[in-house]
C-alpha cells in the first residue's frame, strides 16, 4: 500500500480532519498496513495498549465480556473508523476485545511513535485534543440513552444510529443497513436479551417500521422510527 493510499484514508478519520497536510505527514510515515482474515481477533480485552488502527477495508466488532462470559457489544466498525478511540491518550491495556467481521485491511500506527510526534509538536496535540471533546458528548449521549429510556426506546434509538453509520437510502425512503446484524448482537449492543429484541423487532414488524429483506439485511424506515419514537417519550 502506497503513503499517499494510507494519506487519503487518514485525512478520512475525524480524529485528524484538523490537520494540514505538513502536519499529516509524520502521521503517514509512521503508518503500516496489515492484513486479517474474518474471525481473526486482533486483541483481547486486557492485552498491553501498544496501537492504535485505522479500517481501510472490511468490518470489526469491539465487544466487552463480563465475568460470566456474556458479550457486551460496543459498536461494529467499517471503513474510515479508528480503535480504540482513546488509545494515543490512554495507557495500561486495550479495555475491550477486537475481533474483525470482514476480511479488512487495516493502518496500525504504534503509541510510541505518536507520543514522540505530540511531544515535539504540541499544535498537533491541541487539535487533537479539540476532536476528542466531540467523541466524548457523543458517548454521553449514548450513556443517557441507557439511562433515561426502557429497552423499547433505546431500541428504537439504535436503529436511528445503525441508519447512520451503515445505512444506504432506497427511493421509497427507507434505509438498508449495508452491514448484517443479527438480532444477538443487537442486543449486546444495549445490554438487553435476544429475546426482547426479538418481540420488539416483530413488533415493528407489524407496524410496517422495520422489515428483513432477502439478504437479511435490516430495512428501516427511519421517519417512523423517529415519529414512534416522540410517540413514547
């Protein structure tokens, strides 16, 4: 892979849509690529925080397990996201799992490296600094949600949010998330049971807000999503 292929997806990461292009370029010249294979897991919850890394292909699960074993889903990530969020500003070891969904090819970038880069230049580091503030009021929005809302809402919240980050516009208006997700994971991401979210979904089901379709791909139509949605606040 090229540095100017490697240039192009990191000017993509909100992480670094700061920086100029002098700025970039220590970033890249640092970078590397590698290559997995589905299933693969890149770093278990607990292993020493040494990289950071940066989708260029495929898909990648970050999940939780409790002492018991069960798996709590963080988010499912694709083309363009870094993880762990926090890892060029936190030490000690990974706080979650990694495992990879899609064959990926993905920029690793090591924290040695980049702690030097952001010693040497501070103007970097602010920047930085700027976007992870945004990250931060994202996930406590997501942290409210858990709190605020029953299992109902904070399912239709979810689907709102899947819309967004993997979602593709049909003429009808409704939205076909590109990614495959099972109704387990679905649940994992909330901390609530298959089963809940099995009786939920046929409950949208009915109401003609979500359908499956041949591929077993989520269609949603997201304006009634939101309108049942105001319906139970």
């Amino acid at each position: 892979m090229s540095a100017e292929t490697i240039r192009t997806l990191l000017k993509k990461v909100p992480l670094f849509k700061e920086l100029t292009e002098n700025e970039l370029t220590p970033i890249v010249e640092m970078a590397h690529p590698r290559q997995f294979r589905a299933r693969m897991i890149i770093f278990m919850q607990g292993d020493p925080l040494d990289r950071v890394f940066f989708i260029h292909k495929g898909k990648v699960k970050i999940y939780k397990t409790d002492l018991s074993g069960k798996e709590q889903i963080v988010s499912i990530l694709q083309e363009g996201d870094m993880f762990p969020h926090a890892g060029f500003f936190r030490t000690g070891d990974y706080p979650a799992h990694a495992e990879i969904i899609e064959n990926a090819t993905l920029i690793v970038i090591p924290i040695s490296d980049f702690e030097k880069l952001l010693l040497q230049r501070p103007d970097v580091c602010i920047k930085l600094f700027k976007v992870m503030g945004e990250k931060i009021v994202d996930l406590q929005n997501r942290l409210e949600e858990q709190i605020l809302h029953n299992t109902y809402e904070q399912i239709l919240m979810l689907l709102l949010r899947l819309s967004k980050a993997y979602g593709k516009k049909h003429k009808d208006g409704r939205i076909e998330l590109t990614t495959h997700f099972t109704n387990r994971e679905i649940a994992n991401m909330i901390g609530t049971s298959r089963e809940t979210v099995s009786r939920t979904l046929t409950q949208l089901r009915r109401k003609e807000i979500v359908e499956v379709n041949a591929k077993g791909r989520f269609l949603i139509a997201a304006n009634a999503v939101k309108e049942e949605l105001f319906y139970h606040l």
